[in-house]
C-alpha cells in the first residue's frame, strides 16, 4: 500500500495531466444550476426538461471502461452520477479515470435519468475538476478508526459519518431554537469582553495573558455573570448572550476548558419564574428540535440510562439531600463532622484540611446525591459561601438552584444579589479565602460593585453549559463529540 508521501507525488502528477489538457485543477469559475438536494427534491419534475450545472465531491467511483457510476456530495445531499464513454467521448471519460480521485471536486454538465435498476441519477455529459484533493479520504465504511483522529481531523470525521455530520446540524439547530426562544420573549441579545482585567461571576482558575500596548496583565472570563448585571444598571430589562468562556481547569468526557455558555439575566422576575421558563425552553428543545422527549445517555458510572423529560421536574433542597444520601445536617453538623464525612466519601485528608466547609458540603453532595439524579431536578439552596453572587436566604444558603439531568450539572439560576453592601461582605470573605490559598475563590471587583451602588433591579439570572445540554439531546457522552475542534494534547510523532 502507497504511504501518504507516495499519494501526494502521484497526485501532483495528475494535476500536470489536469493542466497539460487545459484544465485548472483549482478553478473558482463554477457553475452550479441546482444544489444537489434541489435535484434528489425535485427528480421526477427535473426529467425531460434539459440539461443543467451541478458540482460535488467524488466520494466513490465504481465501473470502468464504457462506462462509470460516481457518487456525488456537495454538502447539502448525495446522488449518482453516470460517465458513460459513448455520450461522454472517450477522451474526457479517460482523463476522468486518470486523473480524478475520491475527494476530488468536479462540476458536471448533466440531464436526470432513471438507470435500468432503478436509480435515480444525473447523466454526465461534460465535466471539469474545480479542486484536486492531495491527501486521501478516509475508507468511507470505517471512516477514522482512531477516536482521537476524529478530533484532531473533524473535518474528515464530519465527511465521512453521516451520523456525526447531522449531529453538528443539530448542534446549530439547538442554538438558533435558543435565540428565537429569548427573541421572542422581548430580550436584547448582547457582547461582552473574553479579556478582562479580572475574573469574576464564578469560581474557577483562569488562562492569564498580558495586554502589551498597554502593559497590564489580562485573563480570559470564566463568567458573563458581571457584565450582565452591570448592563442591568443601564436599564435594560432582559440579556442573553451566547459566547466562550475559559477555565484552566482539569479534563474529562464532562469537562472541557473552552466552552460556551448561554446566559440570560431578567429584571422583575423570580427564581420561580426562572424555572418555569427553564422547563419551557429545555423541553422545547427536546420536543420541537430533536422530536422526542426520551433520551439514551450515560450516566457519570457509565451505565446507560433513560432521560424522560415528559415527567414532572421536580424541585428539591441541597440540604435535604445531603441529610437522605449522606445522614448529614448540613446546618448542625461542625466543621469536624464535615471533615469526617468528606473523608468517608473519598476526599483525599491533604485536601480535606484546606478545603472551606461550603466546599465539603458540595463534595460529599456530588458523591453521595447527584449522581443519583437522572430526570431532569432542580437543586435548590446551594450554601452561602459557593454561591456569593446570589441573594442569601438567612439561614446559611443562598437563594439558586441547579438543573441536575442524568447526574450532570446543566444551568445555574440565581434570584440575584442587588444589595451592594452584603456584596461587598460575600465578596470580602471571598478575597480571605483567596488570600488563604483557595485559588477558585472570586476576588473584589470594584467596578461591579461600582455599579450596583448605582442601584440595580430585581432580578433572575441564568446560566447553562450549550456544550452540555447538547451531549445530552444528541446523546453523546463526551463533550468533545459536540464540539467542532475540541482541546487537546500535542500529538507526539
């Protein structure tokens, strides 16, 4: 078998036989009359009524000699066309055979007819290549036998599995739902900044960078959380944004340090009315863009379960969880018994002693209860100290929720903290706890806080991974199989 260099050279002299016949192996002069799925639509009528332009790429060729069956693709449907030598002239038909290789792209000259088995096709009367492709296709049965490879070569994996390729229509389909939904309901799509001076709206570790012109160092957001609320001030009503954050942070099928978020911010509505109107959009998605509302996903063990989303979505206590799955009040409980508990659920002792307690609690939460949770549940009342951007309830926990499918964190939706002076408190504990070697903590942003002294309304946020929600509706596991380009080590050679 020819290696890839071999291929290559072979290649290159077919395109001196494409130029010695006056050809241009890379034309841009293209004539298409029909895109090849107007013609699979439309066959019947197109029959009997003339010839016309249509292109795409050579994915198989079959037959030799008198006469060739080519299958065409050119992104928007399939169908065959036919290279018959006595309607064709020998000569072009020969310099098909010599020169044109699967992946190749080729414009046709070419009249529907009805093969003798049946099939519908396109007869060739004329071609020329538009574009030579250098490097082979994959084998079009097995396309990339090598996981990663899909990832490194997604265009190949795209190309050649009709499966992954309407996955990532579905992708597109899922965020434009997304946008008409918030449209419709009157809210003002909007940009903020990747670089940001600081980050803030969420604790996590940050890519940092340096802005040179101005000689300061930069980080990439992990949030959109501040730069909403801030709007919020100028008086708009209702934001959504749907853009890229950062978190240089740990990999696995769940998580990934590039992401996008969607995030949406309300004045005038509660938490409740957030919930209503997160159950509306997710089962939206489900029902009107993937047409059915059960779904096959695996669950963070790797066993397969059923996602029903027609079923009541209830709402339950973080507090009440811990007490069912893990005998633990979160409110009695010292600081000691936390630490025990955290231990018997796997932490490791060097971690447990510069681990906050609110920390703890949401370790043993996700070990002992999450992962129980597999249609979709709102978690409500999540402790203070994690959620320090969220209007407080009094009683140690602050007034949010998560939406928990398959035992995956989907959305985070806060009544929003409008009180400048307890922001300032929460976001002071933040910076100690920073300062004691928490690097997740948040630290004080004065702009933000800035702003909130100018008064700020009301409000409800929200915020969801479109990655995950994604993975979940198309059923994949790993969040890599819905992203185009996903991150990955080097490849070594």
């Amino acid at each position: 078998m020819a290696n890839l260099n071999e291929i290559k050279e072979a290649r290159l002299e077919k395109i001196k036989l494409l130029k010695e016949f006056g050809m241009n192996p890379y034309s841009f002069d293209v004539k298409r009359d029909k895109t090849l799925k107007e013609v699979s639509y439309d066959f019947d009528s197109l029959i009997d009524k003339g010839s016309f332009f249509a292109v795409g790429r050579v994915m198989v060729v079959r037959g030799q000699g008198a006469i060739l069956f080519v299958e065409l693709n050119d992104g928007t449907g399939s169908i065959q066309a036919v290279f018959k030598k006595d309607v064709l002239g020998q000569e072009k038909t020969k310099l098909f055979e010599d020169t044109i290789d699967m992946g190749d792209f080729i414009e046709i000259h070419c009249e529907p007819f009805i093969t003798q088995r049946g099939a519908k096709s396109l007869l060739v009367h004329d071609w020329k290549i538009i574009s030579k492709s250098l490097a082979p296709l994959p084998e079009k049965w097995s396309g990339l036998a090598d996981v990663e490879e899909t990832y490194r070569k997604r265009y190949l994996d795209i190309l050649t599995d009709k499966e992954v390729f309407e996955r990532f229509k579905k992708r597109s389909e899922i965020v434009k739902y997304i946008r008409t939904f918030f449209d419709n309901l009157g809210f003002l799509e909007i940009e903020t900044p990747i670089l940001q001076k600081e980050a803030g709206g969420a604790m996590a570790k940050t890519f940092n960078t340096h802005h040179n012109d101005y000689d300061m160092d930069m980080v990439m957001r992990i949030s959109l959380e501040l730069e909403h609320k801030m709007l919020m001030v100028s008086g708009f009503n209702r934001i959504y944004e749907i853009g890229k954050n950062f978190r240089n942070e740990g990999s696995d099928p769940t998580h990934i340090q590039e992401f996008t978020m969607m995030e949406w911010y309300a004045a005038y509505m509660s938490l409740k009315d957030n919930m209503d109107l997160t159950e509306e959009l997710i089962r939206g998605l489900a029902k009107n863009v993937m047409g059915k509302e059960v779904f096959k996903v695996l669950d963070k063990d790797g066993e397969e379960k059923e996602v029903d989303f027609s079923k009541e979505w209830p709402r339950v206590n973080f507090a009440d969880l811990l007490k069912e799955n893990a005998g633990l009040d979160m409110f009695s409980a010292t600081l000691d018994e936390v630490q025990k508990k955290a231990k018997e659920f796997g932490m490791d002792e060097k971690e447990i002693g510069k681990t906050s307690k609110a920390n703890l609690l949401d370790f043993i939460y996700k070990k002992s209860s999450r992962n129980k949770i597999i249609n979709p549940t709102f978690v409500m009342n999540y402790p203070t100290d994690l959620k320090p951007l969220a209007a407080q309830n009094g009683d140690g926990t602050a007034n949010v929720c998560q939406l928990i499918i398959a035992g995956a964190e989907i959305t985070n939706q806060y009544q929003e903290l409008v009180d400048p002076i307890e922001q300032r408190n929460l976001l002071e504990n933040q910076a100690k706890a920073k300062e004691a070697g928490d690097d997740e903590a948040m630290s004080i942003n004065e702009e933000f806080l800035t702003a909130m002294e100018h008064g700020m309304p009301p409000m409800t946020g929200f915020g969801m991974g479109i990655d995950r929600i994604v993975a979940i509706l198309t059923e994949q596991r790993n969040l890599r199989d819905v992203i185009f380009f996903p991150i990955l080590r080097p490849k070594n050679d």
